[in-house]
C-alpha cells in the first residue's frame, strides 16, 4: 500500500510569484485535504476536496485554490505569493469526508518566500 | 480563535516517568478528536482517536478519553521511553460545518534516559 507523498520537497519563490504544490492520496482514498504549518504551530486546515469538488474551507482568502482530479491526486495553488505564506504545506488523505475518518499525512512540502 | 488548547512545551521528562499532555477543545455538536505524534524529521501520524464522549482512545501505552463535561482529550501514558521524543498535537473534527479539521500547537516532549 503506497502512502501519501507529496512534491516538491522543497520550494523557495519570491514575493507575488504563482506556485503549485502536488500530492498523490493513499491508495483507495477519495478525501483529501491541506494544510498550511507555520514553524512551530499546529497545522491550519486550509481546504478539503472529496470526489473532485471543494467540501469545506478554512479561514484562507481565495489566492489558495486547488484541485483534485480523477485519480484522487490533487494540487495546491496559491497565487501571488506574500511572506507569511513561508511554511511547510501538508497534504492528508482519508477513505471518507466524514468527521471521524483518520487521515494520514504527507511529508509535507517546505516552502519558502523571499 | 484557535479551537484547540493544548499545554505548551517543553516538556522533558525522565524514562519511565508519567506523562500528561492537557487538550481542551471548542465546537458545535460532537466532533470527533485526535492526538497525532510527529516525530524527529517524519510526517504526521496518527497516534488515538475517540468519536463520542466516554470513549477512550488508546495506542502504543498512550491513553485519551473524551470528556464532554469538561471538553477535553488529555493524553497520557504511565510510563514514557526515550523513544516517545517529539512533537505531540491534539486536533478536533466537526462532523458537520465542512469537517473542519483544528490543531492545537503542539507539545514537544524530550523523554532523557
């Protein structure tokens, strides 16, 4: 059974530049969701997509959207890049979109703005 | 505000020492809570979870239980090793309003022979 990764490992942009984070699901998984983990903080939901669409959001502006596509792999995009976006963004995947199901985590992707 | 409240670190403690990580939480309805552990350079995992109130979430000699009363989710464990080292996070799930996902900040534990 093939985990959750994520890709790139790292990543450094500068200020008002486009990227894009990619993350492939656990076998068999149809919910994913990201988060955003400043350094030292817990990780902040940032959005949930099950079965190709937006399910719930966190407290994040627009500028962070994504996509999830038919083989459950999905991407991150934040645009316009600012310095406080600087942090490790994590992907997790889990079988249902229901409250109680566990998610297992990526790596993560280190990201930084200068 | 943040939805969970967790003990802050450090914590450093002895082998075979008794462990206590506090966790309150805030949330509509029931929602479902979690400890997660990251260790030293690794990922995620998740270490116990409990979905309603009474029920007692256990793995690896750690313990939760979800009290609805006090809106809580402490973690314990009678006895750690040096090997229980990291970073330990008690997170909440709301079954409904979008299953947002809340992490407390995170309790660094450093368990010295």
């Amino acid at each position: 059974e093939t985990g959750v990764t994520q890709s790139p490992t790292h990543l450094i942009k500068t200020r008002g530049q486009q990227v894009t984070l990619r993350c492939s699901s656990q076998s068999g998984h149809n919910t994913v969701s990201w988060y955003q983990q400043a350094l030292g903080q817990g990780p902040q939901f940032i959005f949930q997509y099950y079965r190709e669409e937006e399910n719930g959001r966190g407290n994040f502006p627009p500028r962070f959207s994504g996509l999830q596509f038919p083989n459950y792999s999905s991407e991150l995009n934040v645009n316009a890049l600012e310095l406080d976006d600087s942090a490790l963004y994590l992907c997790a995947s889990s079988l249902l979109a229901g409250g109680a199901d566990t998610q297992y985590f990526g790596p993560g992707t280190r990201l930084t703005v200068l | 505000g943040n939805s969970v409240t967790q003990m802050e670190g450090p914590v450093t403690l002895s082998e075979e020492a008794f462990l206590t990580i506090n966790c309150t939480y805030t949330a509509t309805g029931y929602p479902s809570l979690f400890w997660y552990v990251q260790y030293p350079g690794e990922g995620l995992q998740l270490l116990l979870k409990a979905t309603k109130a009474d029920d007692k979430g256990s793995n690896k000699g750690f313990e939760a239980t979800y009290r609805k009363e006090t809106t809580s989710f402490h973690l314990e464990k009678g006895s750690v090793q040096v090997s229980d080292s990291a970073v330990y996070f008690c997170a909440r799930r709301t079954k409904t309003n979008n299953n947002d996902m809340r992490f407390g900040a995170g309790t660094r534990l450093t368990v010295k022979p």
